[in-house]
C-alpha cells in the first residue's frame, strides 16, 4: 500500500508549480484527479513534442508534471459540469488550485462553501502573494511568473557573476519551490484532518516561498547592515567553495573543513598553503589561496582532479544533463522515469521522485492523462464530453470570458 493510498485530490491547476505539487502527491499514492476546462490544461501544447506534435496529444511540458494523474474536462461556468464538481468535492480529501484571488468566488466554489459541504476539506491555494485571508497585501491582484517572484524575493540580486547584471536561476524554481511547499502544507493539514476531522485553509505563496530560499541573504543582512551582492560560485563566509577551471573543463571544491583543507594543499604539492588551516585564515588570504588553487587545477584534466580529491575532498565536475543521463547515479537512484508518449512510438524520459521510504516507496505511476480520458471512471457518462474536448489532441487555450481566461493561474513558468 502507497503512503497515500485512499487520499483524493481534486487537481484545479495548470502549468507547472500546482501540477508539481500535486504530482508529489501522485507519486506517493493518492488518487488525483485533474480538472480541466475544455480546453485544456495550456500546457498541453507547449513544445517539446516526441513525433509529429499534430499527432501530439501533449508534449514534455506537460508530461513532466502531470504523471500519474486522471483528467476530467469540465467548464465550472457551466450549471450541469459544476454539479458535478460538487459532488466530486463531497468525495474528495484535498482541493489545490492556483487561480488568482477571487475567481473561485466568482463561481460559487470558495473555499467557505465548499467546506460546509465538506467539513474536511482541505483546501490549498497557491498564489503568487498569497491569499487575503491569511494576509493581504497590494500585489495579490498581479498575475505572477517565476521570474518576477526571482526577482521580488531578492534571487535575481544575489545570483550570477559579481560583475554581471542579476540573473535569474535557469530554471523554474519560483514554481517548483512553491509546489514542494504546498506539498508539506497539505500533508500537515491532512495530518491535523485525521486526528480532529477538522479541514482547513492552505495558503502557499510564491513570493513566501522564495523569500524563505533566500534564508541567507535575510540573517546576513540583518545580523550585518548589509545587502549582499553576487558571488558568483563562490561563498561569501565558506572558502574554498567555488568552481575552477580544468584542462578540459570545470570542477568544483568545497574544502571547507581542516581537513579538507589540508587534503587539498598535500594534492597541490602546496604544504606551505597548510597553515591557513581555519576559516578565517582563509578568507583572510582568500585571493591569493583562490589564484593557487585555479593553478593547480588549470594544468590538470578534470579527471586528474577528481582523481586526486575525490573521496577526501568534497568536489565533483560541472556537468550538463547529456552527461546525467550518461553517469549512472540517476538511474540508480531511479531519477530517470521512462513514460509512454502517446502520438509517438517511443517512451520518453522525466525526472522522477526525490523522496524515497523504505516501507511505502513512491511510484512515478503512469504517462499523463489525455484531456477528459477518465470522464467515465469518474462520472459514469463517456458520451457526453464538454463542447471542445479533444482527448486525441493538442488544445488551444479558451480566449473568452469563460474558465481559462477568467481563471489564470498564478503559478506559471516561462521554463
């Protein structure tokens, strides 16, 4: 039995840090069923594709973090399809959407009416700036992506090189970050539902999520007065703790600890370096022990390096994904999850689950859904699908004044 095993999760979100999160859940077990307009998560149709992507039901995007799940079209402006969504939520453990605030509202589906059908509910939103009932601030009306959240939180200003301009993280952290966070509110909110039958209000914002990333840059700045800058590789208390060029290619060391030290500096051939053995020592001469160790490793393959550190030297190459996937670790950690792709005669390759248990592992599960493939397993009526489902093709986004415009999400990602 899954660790979630008999949890149902009715999935309202769309692009990537709600499917995230309610992905971990699949994973783990719990049934997830994703609502979608009739047209479709967008998501669907965003490239890359494997085959022909007019055969192409879905293409990467959307595969990565829609896993596992079940989908139902239903069009919530419409009397009959939010019936039927009532009576899934009268079945249901956990809500997630990701709407902006007031749009649940807007069709009669708050979270207060829901929870008087169904006391306990839980209920999980996630927001760029949070929900106003558990704070309200000016920003909660602005739609919200993972790169202006970078950049509001303060990630964009402490990443990158020192002489650079400040640079987002190249992928969707923003997103991703958020929907692990919401992940662990839910499971908690279930925890405290089966002890007290109690449901609640789960509030998962974006902008709170990447200020609780950047935990350093909060204590540095008000344990010093100061606002930190961009250190590139390196760490402004930790050294060495950086990436440096090989022959032929880059390495990283992080010889933080004495002995590492001291490691290192027998490696080099440098046992004069030895005595700047604490921290402080180091930082102190920081630039000249940095220019020493970039000598070093410049006149030796990134192997050679290893080869000399690894095992006593915190170090590892700088790798791309082609090398990942060429190592072995990931598949050995089972990291590498193989789905089908339907529309193409092949199997494609997504990230699996970073959490493991021994007693009730996760399981990847299945492929992504085809858009309204479960209506019948969930209602009980195949033949009547919603005006514009297409459960053997890409869709196009609703630009009307019905759900999908209506109700855009606030976890979105340009990645």
């Amino acid at each position: 039995m899954a660790a979630l095993d008999g949890l149902t999760v009715l999935d309202l979100t769309r692009v990537l840090g709600g499917p995230y999160c309610t992905m971990l859940l699949a994973d783990m077990g719990a049934e997830v069923v994703k609502v979608e307009p009739p047209s479709g998560d967008p998501v669907r149709e965003t490239p890359p594709f494997a085959g022909d992507p007019d055969s192409a039901p879905y293409g990467g995007y959307f595969q990565s973090v829609n896993r596992g799940k079940q989908s139902l079209a239903l069009d919530l402006t419409d009397e009959a399809d939010r019936g039927a969504f009532l009576d899934l939520v009268d079945r249901a453990d956990v809500l997630v959407e990701n709407y902006r605030p007031g749009t649940m509202e807007r069709f009669g589906l708050d979270y207060e009416r829901l929870a008087e059908r169904n006391p306990g509910l839980v209920y999980a939103a996630i927001r760029g700036f949070g929900d106003p009932r558990t704070g309200a601030t000016a920003h909660q009306d602005q739609p919200t992506f993972d790169l202006v959240v970078q950049a509001m939180a303060g990630i964009m200003q402490v990443n990158g090189q020192p002489d650079d301009p400040p640079t987002k993280v190249g992928l969707g952290i923003g997103d991703i970050f958020t929907g692990v966070c919401s992940a662990v509110g839910i499971l908690a909110a279930v925890r405290h539902r089966d002890r007290t039958g109690e449901g609640q209000f789960v509030d998962t914002s974006m902008y709170d999520s990447m200020l609780s990333l950047s935990e350093r840059a909060v204590y540095q700045y008000s344990y010093t007065g100061e606002v930190p800058g961009r250190e590139g590789n390196s760490h402004p208390t930790l050294f060495p703790y950086d990436a440096f060029e090989t022959s032929d290619g880059l390495v990283v060391v992080a010889a933080v600890g004495e002995r590492h030290w001291t490691t290192l500096c027998e490696a080099m051939d440098r046992p004069d370096l030895a005595a700047h053995r604490t921290q402080a020592a180091r930082l102190e001469h920081r630039e000249e022990l940095a220019a020493a160790i970039a000598s070093w490793t410049s006149e030796h393959t990134t192997a050679e390096v290893l080869g000399a550190l690894k095992g006593d030297v915190p170090c590892a190459p700088v790798r791309d994904v082609a090398d990942v996937f060429a190592d072995g670790v990931a598949e050995d950690r089972e990291m590498l999850v193989d789905l089908d792709q339907p529309g193409a005669d092949e199997s494609v390759t997504v990230a699996g689950t970073p959490v493991t248990m021994t007693a009730t592992p996760p399981d990847p599960g299945g492929r992504a859904p085809l858009l309204d493939e479960h209506r019948e397993t969930l209602l009980g009526d195949a033949d009547e699908k919603p005006e514009g489902a297409k459960p053997d093709a890409s869709t196009d986004a609703v630009e009307s004044d019905s759900l999908s415009r209506t109700t855009e999400s606030d976890g979105a990602s340009s990645d």
